[in-house]
C-alpha cells in the first residue's frame, strides 16, 4: 500500500514538473541544420505565397464566387494554418541547441495539426458533394448548392473540425506524464499518449471512433461521389468527358496528395527506427503537413482553366492600375 501510494505520488510530481518537452527528432545541431532552415524557410515562404495568391485572385475575380471556389479559399486558410502550425517552430528548433517545446505550446500545436488534417478532409468532402452535384445533376446545380448551404457545409466542417480535436487535446491533458521526451520533430497524440503513465485506453478508444468519422466516413462520401461521376462520364460524349475530368482533375490531385501524406505519416509511425533510419520517420511525418499545403494552389493554378483565366485578370486589372497611375 506504500510503495503504491509512493509511486502515485512520484507520477503526479513528474507531472506537475513536465512544462518542457525535448523534441529528440532533431538530433544535434549541425552544420547541416542550417542547410535545413534554409530549405524550411523558402518551402515556406512559398507555401504563403502560393496560398495568399490563390485566397486574393479567389476574392478579387467575381468570376470566382461560385461554391467550389469557395471551398477552395476555405481550403486554401487551412493549409496556412497547418503550415503555421509546424514549420516557424520547427524552424526554430532547427538552429536552436536545446530543441525543446513548453506543454502549452505542444498541446496547441497538437491541436492545430489535428484540425488541419481534419478540416482538409471535411472541405475536400464538400468539394466533392459539389462536382458529384456540378455533374450528375447540372441542371439542379444552382437550386443544390445555393451559397446558404454551401456556406453551411463549410460552418459544419471548421466548427466539428474545430470541436472533435478540442476534445482531443483535453482527453491528453488529463494524462499524468512519466516522461517529457518526444521522439519526433512536432508533438503528437500517438507519442503524447506513449508517455503516459497510466492507462490511455479512453484516448485510444477515442482515437478509433475520430479515425472512422473523420476519415473512413468522408474517404466512403468521396469515392461514392467520383464513382457516380465516372459512370455519368462513361455514358456521355468525349467532350462531355473531356470537361468533366478537366473539372474535377485539380480536386482528385489534391485528394491523393492528402491521402499520400497521411499514408507516409502512418508509416512514419509505424515502422522501427531499428528499420529505418530516424531522419526518414521524421520527413515522413512531415509529409502530411507539407504536401497539401504546397501543391494544392499550385495544381488548382496550373490545371484550373477558370482560376488560371481569373489570375490573367487579377493581373492584367493590377497592370492597368499602375500605368493608369
């Protein structure tokens, strides 16, 4: 009875003591760790100005008001946000010699990552609903996807997305910790819940259900939707074909991006450091944080014929601008 009443006791020290995590992901500070920052930095800077671009032609061009744009400036703030999230710190962290992270400020990066990837699926799914709409049923389209719903959709994906990561965070902050080491380059739930020094089977039970609503669900909505719009295309003409797959051909290039970078983070953290080596597991992990957020403007840019004529507009207006001054 003493040695357990000691030993709750010395978990709840260790707990009360945890306020600074050690990021052991990074290794030691190199000379390689500036060639690093550098790479972070530019892969950053060009994640903001891809995305912001992207946001400004969207509200600029009145062309582009129409619902699936609307997503995709939705789309676009959360890839800002998950870009946020990890890279200034890790950035940091990079040139810093004590690699570490304060508890509040892991739990709220924590937080923000989980949303991210929960709202850019969410957001995708409405994109998705929108061309299964847009193609099996155009000429409902307008009466369907009115901008009171889509406003709609979007409110109920950021505010579950927003809520359901809520409560995971404060299901991990109730665990007593027995180490204040993180094995990764960002904090974790998986790695937070390791740390633990009591049973997490509550947060692994929840962890489950948030994977099959979160993911099993929309990933079931997506390829439901895609599959209705292949057999309307296999039944239509070759030009009917042509412009439905130049529609949704952006959409499912950013749809497998995601699905690629949430499978290398599940790889990522499931195989042996013994295996693979450290490093490897870390850019894995990032993956999902850094693909989308990179890629998705610039797809939607290159491969939109809509957006790409917005973006001539935008800046043939802001060229007449400057000469007319």
């Amino acid at each position: 009875m003493i040695s357990l009443k000691q030993s709750e006791r010395k978990m709840e020290n260790v707990h009360n003591i945890t306020t600074t995590f050690v990021l052991s992901g990074f290794g030691k500070t190199t000379s390689v760790a500036y060639f690093y920052f550098a790479c972070s930095f530019v892969l950053y800077a060009v994640t903001i100005l891809v995305n912001v671009f992207l946001i400004a032609v969207i509200v600029l061009e009145k062309s582009l008001h129409g619902p699936m744009y609307i997503c995709l400036c939705h789309l676009a703030v959360n890839e800002l946000c998950g870009s946020t999230a990890i890279l200034p710190h890790l950035m940091a962290n990079l040139l810093s010699e004590s690699k570490t992270i304060s508890y509040s400020a892991c739990f709220t990066q924590l937080f923000f990552i989980y949303t991210y990837g929960t709202a850019e699926l969410t957001v995708l799914t409405v994109m998705a609903y929108d061309r299964y709409v847009a193609i099996c049923n155009p000429l409902r389209y307008g009466s369907i996807m009115t901008d009171t719903k889509t406003q709609k959709l979007l409110l109920f994906a950021w505010t579950y997305s927003l809520l359901i990561n809520l409560t995971v965070v404060i299901l991990s902050l109730r665990l007593p910790l027995c180490s204040s080491t993180i094995d990764k380059l960002f904090c974790d739930n998986v790695t937070i819940m390791n740390l633990s020094c009591v049973d997490s089977s509550t947060n692994n039970i929840y962890g489950l259900f948030l994977i099959v609503i979160s993911f099993v669900i929309p990933l079931i909505v997506i390829v439901y939707s895609y599959l209705e719009i292949l057999i309307v295309c296999l039944k239509a003409s070759k030009e009917a074909q042509a412009k439905a797959l130049n529609t949704c051909l952006s959409h499912l290039l950013s749809f497998f991006i995601f699905i690629i970078g949430a499978f290398l983070v599940l790889i990522g953290n499931r195989v042996k450091s013994e295996i693979v080596p450290g490093s490897v597991i870390s850019v894995l992990s990032l993956s999902f944080l850094i693909m989308p957020p990179l890629f998705n403007p610039i797809i939607y840019g290159m491969k939109t014929e809509s957006i790409k004529t917005g973006i001539k507009n935008v800046l043939r207006k802001r060229s007449t601008s400057v000469s007319g001054k």
